[in-house]
C-alpha cells in the first residue's frame, strides 16, 4: 500500500444550476468522473456539483475556463482541502479498516465519485485505479489533514506501507 500527498493538486469547486452551459459542458453525473483531454479531472461530486482536480499551478486556468452565466458559483479550494492518494493491492482492504462505505467493485468501480467518513472525518473520494490496481484519492478539509494523514498510516502499517519522506504516524 502507498500513501501519497496530492494536497497541491488543484482543486475547483462549480456549482451550477440544471440548463447552464456550466452544467452542459462538465457534463458529468453526480457519483462519476472523467478525464478531460486536458488532464483535468472531473468528478460529479453531487447533484449540480462538480469538483475539477488538475495539476499543480493549474487552478486559476481551470476556474476561468468554466463558462459563469446564468445561476454558476466557481470556487478554488486547493487550499482549504487536503488530499492524499492510497494505492495498491490491499488499498481497498486498508480502507474497509477506516471507512464506512462498501468499497465492493460492484459498488464503489474505478471512477465513483462518492462522500463517506474515513477515520471519523468526512471526505470526499474519488477512486482512481493506476496500473490496474485500486487507487483511491481522498479529499477533506485541510486541518484535517494531518490527522487523516496519520490515521491511514498507522492502519496501513499490517500492509508494508509506503509513506512519504518527512512525515510519519506520530
């Protein structure tokens, strides 16, 4: 199992409401996601509400790309929310220690978009297979993040967790 930091992915939040050309042009249902060509990833995270994840540096360019007429808020949040990445064969197995969703193929496949409590904090996940195997990124409110952080350290040590350099369980 590893454990990434994405916190410095940029993170954009667009609420638009049905039959704005916001909500055409994402396009993507609440629960779901895809990639668009230009490496942003977009997530129905709930009903009229999307959050779009791109890499580093990219924030300002997504947000202003999301066309605001008509009933659309566009948010940039990369700095109120953590994220961090779980990957590997027993990915799915560490967070069944943690979480409180069904994290069944059947249920939660590569590419559900879903909210859940995961160590007692409330987040977002969006699962993100790589290499075919489960990878699940998990998004919260940034003074969380710590604790989140050594929360699924500690339960992924059974798993010969990967952790990144500089930060630990303690």
């Amino acid at each position: 199992v590893t454990v990434e930091d994405e916190t410095v992915t940029a993170k954009i939040v667009v609420r638009a409401a049905a039959g704005t050309a916001a909500a055409a042009d994402l396009a993507v249902p609440y629960g779901q996601s895809r990639l668009r060509a230009d490496g942003t990833l977009v997530c129905g995270t709930r009903p009229d509400e999307w959050t779009l994840f791109a890499a580093v540096g990219r924030a300002a360019e997504v947000a202003a790309s999301v066309n605001t007429e008509g009933f659309v808020n566009v948010i940039d949040i990369t700095h109120g929310r953590a994220m961090m990445r779980v990957s590997g064969r027993k990915a799915t197995a560490l967070l069944a220690k943690v979480c409180n969703i069904d994290l069944a193929d059947d249920m939660t496949p590569d590419g559900a978009v879903f909210s859940g409590s995961v160590a007692k904090v409330t987040c977002d996940l969006l699962r993100s297979d790589r290499a075919g195997e489960p990878s699940y990124l998990i998004s919260c409110e940034r003074s969380f993040g710590d604790y989140l952080f050594a929360a699924l350290a500690d339960a992924c040590t059974e798993f010969g967790a990967i952790l990144p350099v500089g930060l630990d369980i303690h």
